[in-house]
C-alpha cells in the first residue's frame, strides 16, 4: 500500500521523448536465377596429346597426337573466349560462336580475334598468317582433317599428281617427331595469350622440352 509521500509526482516527471528507429535499407528481388553448367576440354585433350607424344616413333601414336593436339586448339578458342574475354558471360557467348555455325578452324582462330578487337573485348590480336607458328598449325589441321576425312587413306604410288597423294602419308606418319604437333598448338595458345593480355593456361607445359620426346 503506497503512502502519500510515495506517489509519484507529475509535477517532476521529465518531458516525454520520441524515439525515431534508424531506417535500414531493402531491396526486393524476383525472378528465378539460372542456373548454368559448363565443361571445359582442352585441358582433358592436351593431357591426351603429351601421353601420346611419350611414345616415340609410333605411326599410330603420331595419328592420335595429331587428333587430339587440334581438338585442343578447338577448345581452347571457345573457352579462352567464354571464360577470359567474355567473363563467363554465358548469354553473349552466342554473338561469338553463333548456334549452328560451322567455320573451318583455321578461320575461326583468325577471324574471332578480329571480331573481339573490333568489339572493344581485347586490345590486341596475334600476328596470324606470317608466323611459324601459323604454317605449322596450318599443315597440323591439315593431318587431322586427312586422318578424319580419309585422304590418308588413298593409295600411293609413283608419279601420281600431288592432289592424288594420301595426306599424310603413311611416311610422314612414321617420321614426324614425337611432341611436335603438340609443341605447335602449344606455342599457338601462348602466343594468342601474350598478344591478348591474358593469362596463359597453367596446365601448358613451361617450355618445350617438357613436350619433346
């Protein structure tokens, strides 16, 4: 029971306060994210040349080396676009390597360069077509479209006209030196890479020792 002199005085209670709670910053998102799935080969082909670069004087060694040297040429244009130019922009990839095209190799490592520099995409495009590295690239996809296309298949013999010849020949296959077709593709990537600015795969071998056999 409160006494007289315990009630609470009105007369010295303090003035009222309003209290204003700080604001805190929102932001409401919709749509569903998508969802995106890549794989990357040119790695998984590259580890596959050097195993076949490791057999030394081996026609069907070679035959493979060939094969699988310019599959990572193939992929590595797409994903050196898809993953260092574009920046895993998924949607612009099309607007480079349109759904459906078919282009020679040889063009697309030339031509998609251009394209990129005339984009503002890169600063810079690599000195294809007076090059060593070039020539030899050139005469490699040209093993591997005769191995693919049967033209090493047809038969030789002397005084044929040189249309008429397989290519390559059973004895280029068995001459040609261990590692160099991979010695090729990989001088090609380092060589876009230094002219582009971007970063060189870490999976390529440091030097070409590392390849020759």
């Amino acid at each position: 029971m409160l006494r007289d002199h315990d009630a609470p005085d009105s007369k010295t209670r303090g003035p009222d306060q309003v209290i204003h709670p700080v604001a805190i910053p929102s932001q409401e998102a919709f749509g569903t994210p998508t969802l995106w799935l890549t794989a990357s080969f040119a790695q998984l082909w590259f580890k596959d040349a050097l195993l076949e670069a490791s057999r030394e004087q081996d026609s069907h060694a070679r035959r493979r080396e060939i094969l699988f040297a310019v599959a990572t040429a193939e992929s590595y244009l797409l994903e050196w676009v898809r993953d260092d130019v574009l920046q895993r922009d998924f949607t612009a990839l099309n607007r480079v390597f349109p759904v459906g095209e078919r282009r020679p190799i040889l063009e697309k490592w030339k031509e998609i360069p251009k394209q990129l520099l005339a984009s503002g995409l890169i600063t810079a495009v690599p000195n294809l077509g007076s090059g060593a590295t070039w020539r030899e690239f050139q005469l490699l996809v040209e093993f591997r479209n005769g191995l693919l296309h049967a033209r090493s298949s047809r038969p030789e013999t002397a005084g044929l006209p040189e249309a008429n010849l397989p290519v390559p020949s059973l004895g280029q296959l068995q001459t040609l030196d261990p590692g160099w077709p991979s010695q090729v593709v990989r001088r090609l990537i380092l060589e876009l890479c230094a002219a582009t600015g971007t970063t060189a795969p870490y999976w390529l071998a440091t030097n070409e020792r590392d390849i020759a056999i």
